[in-house]
C-alpha cells in the first residue's frame, strides 16, 4: 500500500488500494464470492512513531490499538475503492479480533521487529516503559512476540454478510490479537499475528473453496535468488512440505505465505494460490501461479 518509491502518503495508500481493487473487482464480476484481509505494517509503524514523538502530550495507546485502527482505515480505503471499481454498495469490513494462546512459545521470545530504525539512546529508552528492543544492521527497532492464530472469532460475523451479499474485508493485520482470561473475558496483548497464516485461519473460518495469497512474485520458487531458481507450479502439501523442510523459503517473505497455504489445504482439501496480485484472477482458473493441493483431491 506504498508508492514504487516506498512513499506512504494518504494519496500514494489510495491510489495503491485503488489499483488492487481493480483486479478484486474483476473476481467479484467473474462471479466470485470474495473475502478480503490485508497487511499493515508501515501503517501500525507510522502509528507507533506518532505515539512515541507525542508521548510527552497524550498518553501512547497499546499495540493492539494500533492493529484496529489501521482496520478501520484500511478497511475504509478498501470499501471506497471497491465500490467504485465493482459498482456495487454491498461492501462491509469488519474490526476482527483474533485469538491468541498466551502460552504460545513466541511470548517467551519476541522476534517479530515493527516501527522504524531508532538509535540506541532513544531505543534504551522505549525499553524503560517496557518494551523490548534489539539492535539489527540499520539500527534498533521493537521487537513484539508473533503468536500463531488460534481462532478468528468475528468470522460468524463476516458469514452472516457473506450470506446477505457482502463482499467483506476482515482480520486486517492478522487482526486483533486477544487472550481469554479464565473467567473468559478477552484483553488486547502486545502482539503481531502474521497476516498470511490469519488469512488461513480465516479462510478456513468461512468456509472458502479456494485461498489465494497475492504477493509481488507470480510463483514461489525454490532456489530463489540464485541461478537454479525455479518456479514451484502446482504442488500437493507432501512434495511442498519436503521443499519446507528443506529451507527454500525464506522465514520474512515466502515462508509464512507458504505455510498459510500448506495450512488451509490440509485442514479443508481446497486449493491455496500463491500468485502477484496482477494474476490473481488467472491463478483461480488454473494455469498460473503456486498451487497447492491437499492429494489426489483437486
């Protein structure tokens, strides 16, 4: 949702989400039914950046804020755009909030790096209000845990739309990352969920035929980046999940797309797509991007 030059503007995230809903609209009049998540990275950093440059004049609000926030822009910018490509009004997103298991491992050990470079003087800092920082290459950047969803839980709220004729738009940035107390209450936490394995989740929570995870590259590979590089087209989870194994998919890019994929197909036997999101509508008739089957099923 940037420019080509990496620029965030308001004007540069419309015109890219105006751009995407194009080829969504396009499913949408090929006949499609058609559920929408999303990232938000460089909009949850620009918030964390506006907390801590303001911190002196209003109070910083938790993560977890953050991650709905960008919902209800995103998803906002997302319906506008949509309407005007699809030429329909049936467009609704939903605040989605996502389950997580605070005994997840990944609490134990935050590795999942959000907002921007910071020296360390300022990163000390941060560290005395409680967050955890670490030093990387360019800098020091937060570092928040990335705990695996265990249940999309307005997804009955998004069928109820998918019934009544909404295209919906849920679980943006993996969404809401929650906990159940033990007198089942549910609290924000201080966590990312990655968006490709939400996407599963989510898809599997309604019921989808088909999940199609659109990126910047037609295909996954193996090899990728060197001279044996070779496209992965339609696959079965037991050849990819050896290719997994193998470590062909780098943890920060391909790899979660990878396992969100291997996830949905083993749980419901339907398609996973991996595909640019130019070639989305493509991929769902079959003959491009990285398809993963469950078996002999398909």
């Amino acid at each position: 949702m940037t420019a080509p030059d990496g620029s965030a503007s308001p004007a540069d995230q419309q015109r890219a989400i105006g751009e995407a809903m194009a080829h969504v609209a396009a499913l949408s009049r090929a006949g499609h039914e058609v559920v929408l998540t999303h990232g938000n990275g460089p909009q949850v950093g620009n918030l964390l950046l506006k907390n801590q440059l303001a911190a002196h004049v209003v109070p910083p609000v938790p993560l977890d804020w953050c991650v709905a926030q960008t919902q209800g822009t995103i998803g906002t910018l997302i319906m506008n755009a949509l309407q005007r490509e699809a030429g329909h009004a049936r467009v609704a997103a939903i605040v989605t909030r996502t389950l997580v298991d605070p005994a997840d491992p990944a609490f134990q050990d935050p590795v999942k790096p959000i907002g921007r470079y910071f020296g360390e003087e300022e990163a000390r800092r941060f560290e005395g209000h409680g967050q955890v920082w670490r030093r990387f290459d360019r800098g020091w950047r937060r570092v928040v845990a990335s705990p695996r969803p265990v249940e999309i839980l307005d997804a009955p709220a998004a069928v109820a739309l998918i019934d009544a004729g909404f295209t919906v738009v849920a679980a943006g940035g993996g969404g809401v990352p929650v906990v159940r107390g033990e007198d089942g209450t549910l609290t924000g936490i201080e966590a990312v969920i990655d968006k490709d394995l939400a996407a599963a989740a989510l898809a599997v929570a309604v019921g989808a035929t088909d999940l199609v995870i659109a990126t910047d590259v037609p295909y996954a590979a193996v090899d990728f980046g060197t001279p044996r590089a070779r496209p992965i087209g339609e696959i079965d989870v037991a050849a990819l999940r050896e290719l997994q194994a193998a470590g062909h998919f780098a943890g920060g890019s391909m790899g979660p797309k990878v396992e969100a994929a291997l996830c949905f197909a083993e749980e419901t036997g339907g398609r996973a797509v991996i595909t640019s999101l130019h070639h989305i509508g493509a991929a769902l008739s079959g003959n491009i991007g990285t398809r993963v089957y469950r078996g002999v099923e398909r």
